[in-house]
C-alpha cells in the first residue's frame, strides 16, 4: 500500500507508541509547559493549549504519520517524492532540519541542567536547604561554566544512542521509561496536593481568567502545542517513516495526544502548587521549574531518594525527545546526500554543539548579549521563541495545506483508514480539518500577532 521502505522499520506495535510518546513526551511537558502557562496566566494559557492541541495537534499529527509512512522518506525526500516538479514543497524540509537542530541545541542546555541535580541530589547536596539557599544555588550554577560541559556532555551521551539507529534503542528504552515517568510524576501530584498552596496553585492553573488572552498567549499556546507534540518540522514525519503498514495511524495519534497532555497537565498540577506555597512567581521563566523541584525535594521524606530518581528519569525522558529531533536531519543526510550514519550524526551533534554552547553561555557570560537583528531577545530566548513560536507553526501550516489539498486524497484516506478500527471513522473530520480550518487558524493568528 505505500512505498518499499529501504531501511530498518520498528518492530512491535507498543514500540512504535513508544517511540512516539518517547519524542512527545520530555522537557516540553515537565519544564516548558509550566514555564509558559505561569508566564502567561495560567488557566487561560491551559484552555487554549488544548484547543490547539485538538483542532491543529490531533490533524497536523496524523498528516506527519500519514505522509511518512506514505512515502518511507525523511522530510526532505518525502516531499520530493511526492510533488517532484514543485520544489517549493521542500521548503517544509528545509524549515524542518534546520529547526530540528536549532531546537536540539537550547533543549541540550536544559537537558544538562537535570544531570547536574541529579549529581547534586543524589550527593545529599540541596537536602536541608531553605528556598532562599537553593535559589542561590541555582543562579551561581547557570551563571558559571559547568552548563556548557553539561551541555556536551549531553549531546555526546544523544550521540552515543543515535549512531546506533533509533529502532531499537528508543524502543526499548522508551518502553519501560514513559510508564515509570508518569507514575512518578503521579505520586509527586499528590503530594502537591497536600501543601497548603495548592488551591491557589490549581486555581491559578484551572481557572481561566478569559480577560488576560492577548495575542502573545495565543501564539505561546498555539507554539506549546506545537513543541509539545513535536509537530510542524518532520519528527513525527521521519518517526513515521520507520512504522510499518500495520501501524493504526489515527488510534497512535490519538494514543500520544492523549499521554502527552496528560503528563503536561500533571507537571502544572505538581510545579504550581509547590510555586504559591513557597512563594515563587509563576512568572519566573525557563528557570522556574528548576527552582521549585529542588524545594519540593527538600520537603518530602525519602528526598534524597526521590530527587536522584526524578531528575534522572527527566534526563532520559529528554534523551528520548532529542533522539527525535536528530533523525530529522540525520534522515535526511543518510537517504537523501549517502552519508554514512556515522558522520551524518558527528555533523548533526557538532552543529548543535556550537549552538548549545552558545545557548549555555545566554544564562552566564553572553545574558546581556543582544544581536542586531533579534531585538530583545539573548541568544536562548531568540532559538526558543522562534522555533517554537514562529517556525513550527509555519511548518505545521505548510504541512496541513500539503497534506489536505496536495496529497492524493485517496492516499491520505487509505493511510488513516487501514488497518480498520474505530478511529477511521474520524479520517474524514480529520481530513476536513486540514483543509479548511488549521492552516487558515495559524495563518490568522500569525497575522493578528504582527
Ligand atoms: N515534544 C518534545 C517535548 O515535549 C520535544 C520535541 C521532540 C520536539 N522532538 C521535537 C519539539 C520536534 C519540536 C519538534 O519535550
């Protein structure tokens, strides 16, 4: 029914989910979401996220899977493939590897942040700290150097699994890590839930307040839902090319919206409790996460046990996110320009390196650096917002119209229809939805947000 792959494919039917919610699930969830919902208020912040998530998530997703497993091709080679007279369309790929790396770069920073407190938890060092202590601590941490190392330390150990082949690394990993990441994150809920802030944290996170929607909370939302999913730049697509026909595209989908919304809103359900007992500002930013875990840490017994293990299951839940975002490019460099996987990931790993670096430094040497042209922004904020907030979007859009109006109807039809079950009945709304109402909706928002 679709092309013959000429490479490795995934193997089981719960390794393919794996793999998805491994790329789904990670820092977007547990560190970014509630970054953004506390920058920009909370509950309106989280109601808008999952309408995004359900008429432009849901769609662009399976539209990825669908042209994907379609073609068996990277992002680049796919749209060749299918509309060979019209390059134009290879502009996704493009806007795809690119961001892939840029995204790779500033996750690595953060990714780096949770080695470091899972060493320094699990040497007893942030136990029997006040607030006041830790946040001193953490300030003194970004702002010297040991970020940058972390950062390479980071894109080695990514480097290390990449070469050899995501199939069954990430399988297997992911298997056994997802499920164990939400049952931790389960039982750090229910402590949230018993600290004296928690109904100002679950009200602040629940309660939208509809009056403090402006243009930058929708494309903060509409980017959430983006990044969270890892839509809009081929992930999903190059994951897609490794499913085998079998692979119930729409109910996989559906499966991985499904967990990845759930993990965000565990995360909010255990940093904004914790945030208005201990008296932090939502608002805080990219560092606010960082700065709360260690003090629910310090607060619960067993700490010294729980903080080593959560940090740790961060660090690999985004491992299995950047795995993702290296086979965009690696993908494309071994299929489409016969390069060697070997070298393919040295170039990937090296590129992001030079920007991670240069992310680290963003916290510490270069936090007053601004470039000419990316205004406001240090060199962190600049790959976080543009990436998020402007060119997954753009690459979701482009990917709808493509996959809508483009592809062969019958062939989107067939991909989301086969095997049979009972979400093939939504192909058709899916179908609907591409068309007509998710590119038009980022296609206004980005106009309202000039
Ligand atoms: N979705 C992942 C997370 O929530 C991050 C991620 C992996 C990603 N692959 C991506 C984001 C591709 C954008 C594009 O942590």
């Amino acid at each position: 029914m679709s092309e013959k792959p000429k490479h490795q494919l995934f193997a089981t039917r719960i390794g393919v989910i794996a793999a998805t919610v491994g790329s789904a699930v990670g820092l977007g969830n547990i560190w970014r979401f509630p970054y953004e919902a506390g920058v920009h208020g909370g509950g309106a912040f989280l109601a808008i996220y999952i309408v995004f998530i359900l008429i432009l998530g849901v769609p662009v997703l399976c539209a990825e899977f669908a042209l994907g497993r379609s073609t068996h091709r990277n992002v680049l080679g796919c749209f060749r493939q299918l509309k060979p007279a019209q390059p134009f369309w290879r502009i996704i790929g493009i806007i795809g590897v690119t961001s892939g790396i840029m995204i790779l770069s500033f996750y690595s920073v953060i990714a780096g942040w949770t080695l470091e407190y899972f060493f320094v938890s699990l040497r007893g060092d942030i136990a029997g700290n006040s607030t006041d202590e830790l946040h001193s601590m953490f300030g003194a941490f970004t702002t010297g150097m040991r970020p940058v190392i972390w950062t390479i330390v980071f894109l080695l150990i990514n480097y290390c699994v990449i070469v050899r082949g995501v199939q069954k690394g990430v399988e297997r990993a992911s298997n056994v890590l997802t499920p164990a990441l939400m049952v931790l994150l389960a039982v750090f809920c229910v402590n949230s839930l018993m600290m004296p802030g928690a109904a100002d944290g679950l009200s602040f996170l629940f309660k939208p307040d509809f009056s403090r929607i402006t243009p930058s909370v929708v494309i903060g939302a509409m980017g959430q839902a983006f990044f969270s999913l890892s839509l809009g730049l081929g992930c999903m697509l190059t994951y897609a090319s490794y499913f085998p026909d079998r692979t119930p595209l729409v109910r996989s989908a559906a499966v991985t919206v499904g967990l990845d919304v759930f993990t965000a809103i565990m995360a909010g359900v255990l940093i904004f409790p914790a945030v208005f007992t201990y008296g932090f500002s939502p608002q805080e930013g990219p560092t606010l996460v960082f700065e709360v875990l260690p003090a629910i840490f310090t607060q619960v017994s067993g700490g010294w046990f729980w903080a080593p293990l959560f940090f740790f299951m961060l660090f690999l839940a985004s491992l299995t996110s950047t795995i993702s975002m290296s086979e965009i490019g690696i993908a494309w460099l071994t299929q489409d320009r016969g390069m060697s996987r070997g070298k393919a990931c040295m170039l990937v790993i090296a590129i992001a390196m030079v920007c991670g670096v240069a992310c680290a430094l963003s916290f510490s040497y270069w936090a007053g650096l601004r470039l000419p042209v990316i205004g406001e922004f240090n060199i962190f904020n600049f790959f976080d917002y543009t990436s998020s907030n402007v060119l997954l979007p753009l690459g979701g859009m482009l990917i709808s119209v493509f996959a809508g109006w483009m592809l062969d109807r019958e062939v989107l039809r067939r991909q989301l229809t086969t095997p049979r079950n009972a979400f093939s009945s939504l192909a058709s709304v899916i179908a609907f939805l591409l068309r007509y109402v998710s590119p038009v909706m980022i296609l206004v928002i980005f106009i309202a947000n000039l």
